[in-house]
C-alpha cells in the first residue's frame, strides 16, 4: 500500500485537492478533521470530547485521531493506498504514525505540501465559512489560534520529512485545476 500525506496549513485547499487525488490513483481519502466532524454530527462522546479544542482553534488529543486514524486504515480493502489529509499534525503523530506502519512493514510514501500566505489563509477561511458553515471558521479568534497552531505544532513537520527525503511543495495559488495539474506531476512520478 501506498501512504501519502497531503500537507498543509489551514485553507490551503487539502480537502479540495485530495478528492480529485484519491480518485485519480485509487487511494482511500482519510480526513481528520472530517472524522472529528461526524462525531459531532452523531453526537458521541468523542465527538463532544473533541468539539470544545476544535471551537478554540487547538488540536484533539493524539490518541483520540490516533483511534480514529487505526480504525480507516482497517478500512483499506480494495484501495492502492491512502491519503492522509489532516494528519500528522504534530511530531508526535508523525512519529506514532511512522511507528503504526513500521508494524506492518510499510512506510510513508510522500507529502504533497500545499503552501499559502498567512494573509490568503484567512481570505480562503471565511469564504468558506458562508459556504460551509463550519463554525471553526466563523470566528476570527478561531482562525488566530488555527493558524498560530500550524506555525507552532505542525509546520515544523515540514523539516521532518525533508529529512526523510519525502517532501514535495507546491504552491496552492491560481485556480484549483492548476494546482491540481501541479499536483499530478509529482504524484504520477511516485505511484
Ligand atoms: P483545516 O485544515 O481547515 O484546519 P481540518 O478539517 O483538517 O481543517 O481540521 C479541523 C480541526 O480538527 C482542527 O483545527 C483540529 O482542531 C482538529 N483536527 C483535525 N485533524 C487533527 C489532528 N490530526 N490532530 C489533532 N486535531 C485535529
């Protein structure tokens, strides 16, 4: 199986980019924060556990997503691999996440980073809070903490799997077909 991780800070366009991409190479999109979303939907424990760190713009605890991630991977039958969209979000989840695999004798394949301004993170958020309504992109004080969880917890990842030789950036700007295209011409070398 293959694993991909398609990266990236808030607003950079991982969800819209990933679905096209899971398609395209028969990967098995596993979203996170989508997870997170249908506990809530359904009301369960987890789902109201989680709802209060998401509101204030912080992260759920690892070994709630951790669970959640274990539970797709299981999912997986049929699929060439997977794509990670959401997590890692942190170096311990990436280290869980290389540990997970290690198990199986597998590995993580590449990161596709989508890379945006500060400024555009925060124009793409709330245009996507009057189509989507999500409340962590209502609030303004939400986005704040997001996008000061991202630089903090997450962006440093970026070092980490460069260091693994596993990095590949694009530049999520222009029309969504065109980073799209960027997109292909790097995945369609690694499949
Ligand atoms: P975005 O990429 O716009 O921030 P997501 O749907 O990926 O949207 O995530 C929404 C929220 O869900 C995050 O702000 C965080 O609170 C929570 N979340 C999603 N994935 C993780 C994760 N891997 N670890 C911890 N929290 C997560």
């Amino acid at each position: 199986m293959k694993y991909f991780i398609i990266f990236g800070p808030p607003g950079a366009g991982k969800g819209t980019q990933a679905a096209p991409m899971a398609e395209r190479y028969n990967l098995k999109h596993i979203s996170t924060g989508e997870l997170l979303r249908e506990e809530i939907a359904a009301g369960t424990d987890l789902g109201m556990q989680a709802k209060a760190l998401i509101d204030a713009g912080s992260l759920v605890p690892d070994v709630i997503v951790e669970g959640m991630l274990a539970k797709s991977f299981a999912k997986g039958k049929g699929y060439d691999g997977f794509l990670l969209d959401g997590f890692p979000r942190n170096l311990q989840q990436a280290q869980d996440l290389d540990a997970m695999l290690e198990a199986r004798d597998e590995s993580v394949t590449a990161v596709i980073s989508l890379m945006i301004p500060d400024e555009t993170i925060r124009q793409r958020i709330s245009h996507r809070a009057a189509l989507e309504g999500r409340a962590d992109d209502a609030s303004e004080a939400t986005v704040t903490n997001r996008i000061k969880t991202y630089h903090a917890q997450t962006e440093p990842l970026i070092e980490y799997y460069k260091y693994e030789k596993k990095y590949h950036e694009v530049k999520s700007v222009g029309t969504i077909a065109q980073v799209g295209g960027r997109i292909k011409r790097i995945m369609d070398k690694l499949v």
